[in-house]
C-alpha cells in the first residue's frame, strides 16, 4: 500500500502529481515482499 500525505495529495490533480512525481519509486517497491505500507509525497 502507498499512502499519499502531506499538503500535496489535498486535491484530485495533486494526488496525481504526487502519483506521478514518485511513480518510479513505487514500482520498485513492488519487487518487496508484502506486507508493506509506504507514504509519497511530491519530493520524497
């Protein structure tokens, strides 16, 4: 599970910017055993 947090994630288009913004990281998270519960914001 990713969490979105921070300021960013507070709208519709934020949420994607941070989807977006972190999308390769996400990926590779994917490779990791489960479970596992990960939070996004735009820069980190």
């Amino acid at each position: 599970m990713v969490a979105l947090t921070g300021a960013d994630a507070g709208s519709v288009f934020g949420q994607l910017e941070v989807v977006m913004s972190r999308w390769r990281d996400i990926e590779r998270r994917l490779t990791e055993p489960s479970p596992f519960i990960y939070a996004a914001t735009r820069t980190t």
